[in-house]
C-alpha cells in the first residue's frame, strides 16, 4: 500500500461524534463515500471487530449516512476507550491490507488473522 492510499484510506476513516451518553455513542464518518469499493464490503464485519472488546455490546453501521451506533457498558468502559479502541481497529485494519495487499487471504483466513490482531491490540487499549 502507497504512502498516499493509506492516507486517502485514514481521511475516509476519520470520524466525529455526532451523539455522546453514557452507553450511547454515535460516530460519522464524513468521507466515508470516498472509501475504495474493496473496503465497503468490510463494513459487516464492524459490529464482530467492535463488541471483541468487553463492556461494548454492540455497533450498528448505517451505510446509507456513514454513521456507526456503538451502545456499551458505562460501568466498565468509558468513551476514551470506546474511542481508543475505534482508532485500534482503523489502525490494525489498514496494517493488515498493507502486509496482504499482494496477497489477500481468504475470507475465513482474513477474520481469524484479524480476531487474532485485534486480541493481541485489545491488551494495549485496555491498560492505557
């Protein structure tokens, strides 16, 4: 992956918060059209990627505005976390597309490197 796709790939990946309660987080990603074609069909795989974290019980895209409703237990995380942990699985996504780019596993192989790498970033997000 080119030092330019990666950043066009992080702009399309930049979020605000749109609506923040306790338990409650609405995020928007502004650019989120300009993702390429090939990530879109990974946006499924966000509410699997998003409730690995203990405490987050689920995330819900809405492809139609870009937005991701994330509901989550206050008493065991806070938004700081929900937002690390957002920010974990952008970053360990785009590292793993720039290490398989020339070769893309397959579906069931792509889900079990990426559980494993999201495990392993969880410990990190966890402690901060």
């Amino acid at each position: 992956m080119t030092i330019i796709k990666e950043q066009e790939l992080r702009f399309s990946l930049r979020y605000e918060i749109v609506k923040e309660l306790p338990g409650y987080l609405r995020i928007r990603f502004p650019a989120y059209r300009s993702l390429p074609e090939e990530a879109v069909g990974y946006l499924g795989y966000l509410n699997d990627a998003m409730t690995l974290m203990p405490g987050i019980l689920s995330a819900t895209p809405n492809p139609r505005i870009g937005s991701l409703l994330i509901r989550y237990q206050p008493d065991r995380l806070d938004t700081k976390k929900v937002r690390r942990w957002i920010q974990a699985i952008i970053d360990e996504g785009i590292a793993f597309f720039r290490e398989y780019e020339q070769k893309m596993p397959d579906e069931p192989t792509i889900e079990k490197l990426m559980r494993k790498r999201l495990a392993d970033r969880m410990v990190r997000v966890i402690l901060e």
